[in-house]
C-alpha cells in the first residue's frame, strides 16, 4: 500500500502566489478518508488545514508538516466536507505572521482557521500520569464503524483504532500501522489530529450520551510523530459544558516516555440530526452492548 505520507501530499494541488503571502488550490478526499458515512473526517480535514498552514508558513519550502513544527491551527467547521469532490483551499498571510485559511466547496465555505506558532511550550502530561496508570486495566471499549478512518473496522487506510474509556480516562495506547510509518523512522504527521479529532469527539459523545459533530478543534504540534507505540488521553474531569448540547475537551498525543507530540481543544456539539445520521453505521457493525452502554437511548431504536 503506499505509504499515507504520500497519499496525502498526492490529495492537494497548490499553487503559491509570486509574492509568496498567499496558497490556493484544490484538495480532494477519497472515500477512505471518511469519519460519517459520505463526509471527511474532521480530523483528517484538520490534517488538510495543517498541510496548507506549513505551506503558507515555510514560504516555499515544500509544505512538509514536520519541517513547520511547532504549529497551530485552530479550525471551525461551517459545514460537511464532500468526498470525491475537490474542494477550493484559499489562504493568506497575516500582518502578525499567522495565516488564515478557508476551504470551500460547492455549496460554500466548509472551513475556517487560522495557522501560526503556538503561544508556549507543550504542557505537562505527568500529573494524569499516575491515575491513569492506576485505573487502565478497568476499562471499556467504545463502538465502532466500519469505514471511519480512526475507529474503521474495514477501512484499508484507516488506524483500526478504537478507543477505551472509563470513569476518570478515554485513552489508547497504539502504534500506527505499517502504511502510515516512514522510512526515517517516523509516523506520518495527520496521525496526530486524526487521533485528537476522534478522542474529542468521544469526550463529548460519552457526556452527551448522543452522537454529535466537532465543529471547533484546535490542534497544536510540537514534535515529529514517531512511528512506535503513542499513547493519546483526555481526562473526563477537564470537560467543560458550554450550553445544554455542547462540551469542549483537551486532550495530548505524547510518547512512551511521555513527552507530549500535540495536543487539542475540540467542541463537540451533540446532534439528533447526526445520531441519525450515525447510528446505521454504528448498527451495522453489531456491538450492541457498546452501544447500549454509550447511547442507550438509540441502541435499541
């Protein structure tokens, strides 16, 4: 299979300005890079935002991710990202050196975020730590689809990741498959909001008991992702209920040795109009008891 690093860079056609303060272009999703049945992955549509912010921030250097570090984008999804369709990706420089982008498709603007350096350094996972390694082995698993990119039991590009949970922790320990490694021994870079994406959304689908989208997610780099065993955790207490229907959660991405790779702030927004939506993928893969224990109003709809 060719390697996801390639894959990835081959989904983008950009093109930068003479000047160099600006990048337009395309980026196209394949089916494999889905998160709802027929729409991208929020965390793979962060992965997009973070290619175009190296690109507008290297000023010509090629656009590699890992080369830009350490980067932010804080992104706010406005709507469905399309597969199999090229989505028009506009982005400027600011006058304070960061750089906002939009990407927009055929019924508007889908995405809106600004790139740039983070404020500080990474902070301090060790206060979890012990806690976390206290209470991993009582644990549950969270459901499933088949053609996620994080969570697909059957998607041929997917991580096969599936998240485990309990009172105090979501969390996994996993190191990513042979395609996404790179011959310099590191991992591709997207892993980083693909995973931070998806345990954001799990943060706040738990709370809710109710599927629900990541409309805000706000994803810091600050190393290169290596391509052994991560370790990505959020810890239930540090969610914050902004209304009835919304949470707002971090999580880290860090090493064995716990050093932090990146970290997140997402919003997730629960949504009947999505459990619809969700629910038959969930469905169909048979783990009615995850279900029941996540969503018991809609495991036995």
């Amino acid at each position: 299979m060719e390697p996801m690093e390639e894959f990835f860079a081959g989904r983008f056609a950009l093109r930068r300005s003479a000047d160099g303060r600006a990048v337009t272009g395309e980026v196209t999703f394949t089916r494999d890079l889905q998160g709802p049945p027929d729409r991208g992955h929020g965390g793979g549509v962060m992965a997009a935002c973070l290619r175009v912010a190296a690109e507008m921030m290297q000023r010509g250097r090629g656009g590699a991710v890992a080369g830009a570090l350490p980067l932010r984008v804080a992104m706010a999804l406005k709507g469905e990202f399309p597969l199999g369709a090229a989505v028009r990706v506009e982005a400027e420089g600011t006058p304070d050196a960061t750089c906002a982008i939009r990407l927009v498709g055929g019924k508007g603007v889908i995405v809106e975020a600004m790139g740039g350096p983070p404020p500080g350094p990474p902070p301090d996972p060790q206060p979890d730590r012990p806690r976390w390694e206290a209470l991993r082995q009582t644990s549950l698993t969270v459901p499933g689809t088949a053609g996620c990119l994080a969570c697909g039991s059957t998607n041929p590009r997917g991580l096969f990741m599936r998240l485990e949970y309990n009172e105090a922790f979501v969390w996994k320990v996993i190191t990513p498959r042979p395609h996404f490694q790179n011959p310099d021994g590191t991992a591709f870079w997207g892993v980083a909001p693909i995973i931070l994406d998806e345990i954001g959304w799990w943060l706040g689908a738990l709370q809710a008991q109710e599927f629900g989208v990541t409309n805000v997610v706000d994803v810091t780099m600050y190393r290169p992702v290596p391509a052994g065993a991560l370790i990505v955790l959020g810890n239930r207490a540090g969610l914050r209920q902004l209304n009835k229907r919304t949470w707002r959660a971090s999580a880290f991405l860090a090493d064995p040795a716990w050093n932090v790779l990146a970290t997140a702030e997402v919003e997730f927004a629960a949504s009947r109009v999505y459990s619809k939506l969700l629910m038959p993928a969930f469905a169909a893969a048979g783990e009615r008891e995850a279900l029941r224990r996540v969503f018991p109003k809609y495991a036995d709809a």
